[in-house]
C-alpha cells in the first residue's frame, strides 16, 4: 500500500469516535466506536504502532461485548392511552417542545381533545407519545407519534404497528394516515415502517392496518 494512503485510515478512525460522541444513542456509539477501533487496528498494523494496536484490540473486544448485550437485551413495552388533560402528558410536551415543534411543527395539545392518545413505555419510561383523530371511514390521521431521541431505533414503531395492531383495529382503525410529513429523519422512519407515499399528496403517508 502507498505510504500516503496510511494516515487516512487514523482519519477514518478520527471521524468515527467523533460520530459516536455526538450519538446519544447507545447502539450507535457502540457501532461508531468498533468502526473505529478497527480503522485504528489497521492504521496500527501499517505505521506500525504496537501501543495502538493492543489498545484498540482490547477496545474492540469490549464493544464487541457490549453490542451483544444491547442485541440480546429483554425490554419491557406497555402502552397506556390518557385522555389529554394529565399532568404528565403536559409535562412531556413541555420538556419536549422544540424537538416536537421540528418533527410535528403544525401539532397543539388542543388536538388531543376526543382523540385516541396513547404512550409508549420503554422498562417503564415514557418513549412516545401518539395521538390521532379517527374517522368514522377507519382513518387515523396523526397529531403526533413522537418518539424520545434515545430511543429511536425503530422498536416503538414495530411495537405501535406490529404487536399492537389488535389494539389498533379494535379502535376501528383501518389505516394511519400522516397528512404533513417534511422531517428527513421521520420520512426515514415512515419507510422503515412500511408507510406508502401518496403521489396525488404530497406529504401525505398511509400505512394500511386492516
């Protein structure tokens, strides 16, 4: 390999433990941190450079660990509809006004007035909050399904979706249906969801339940 091809792998490496100390998620740091425990292995081997080799060997060996651990964690999910007047529904919106704001920017606690609203616990923590208005046709049209940054990695909306369809359909809902959606990161998460673009509205997702 040219020697001017070596110091872009400590680059490599560089990027990588800067991507994972600006995640605050769990999975992600442990994946961005073995990304680059193996870039600084190789880096190492090419120098080389013993001292990095061995630390980053034993780096990558506790990640490898800690990444088992998180792929073969149990956790617990419950969901619990509320009303829209309680004290701790109000509280969650306020702590998490302005990242709701960037993901729903059309959303108001007034919707939740005679609308179906539920959360999601997470081992007993709230990680989303769901709300929607369902039609007499099966429609429910989404207020908001925000889900706590830490938390997204897809398991509440297989949780919503998938283990809670019976739920879903016992409230005559036939399809969920998002009438705005602009966000990048929430199109990811509509996909990843199994939600269907409507060319004739732009914007608007719907994913079939019944």
């Amino acid at each position: 390999m040219p020697d001017y091809l070596i110091p872009w792998f400590g680059y490599l490496a560089s990027l990588f433990l800067i991507l994972a100390l600006s995640t605050n998620r769990d999975l992600k740091f442990r994946w961005f941190t073995l990304c680059g425990n193996i870039s600084f292995i190789v880096y190492s081997i090419l120098l080389p450079s013993i001292p990095v080799l061995i630390t980053n060997t034993i780096l990558l060996g506790i990640n490898i660990y800690y990444l088992r651990k998180l792929y073969r964690k149990q956790e617990s999910f419950d969901l619990i509809e509320f009303k829209g007047n309680e004290a701790l529904a109000n509280k969650f919106l306020e702590f998490h006004q302005k990242e709701i704001a960037l993901y729903f920017p059309d959303f108001d606690k007034e919707q939740l007035n005679n609308s179906l609203n539920f959360v999601v616990l997470r081992d007993l923590v709230i990680a989303n909050m769901f709300s929607a208005k369902v039609s007499a046709e099966g429609d429910a049209v989404v207020h908001i399904n925000f889900t706590v940054a830490r938390y997204r990695d897809f398991k509440v909306g297989q949780y919503i979706f998938n283990k809670e369809k019976d739920f879903l359909t016992s409230r005559n809902i036939r399809r969920i249906v998002y009438t705005q959606v602009k966000h990048k990161g929430h199109i990811e998460y509509l996909k990843a969801m199994g939600f269907i673009p409507q060319p004739a509205q732009p914007g608007s997702w719907v994913k079939e339940i019944a």
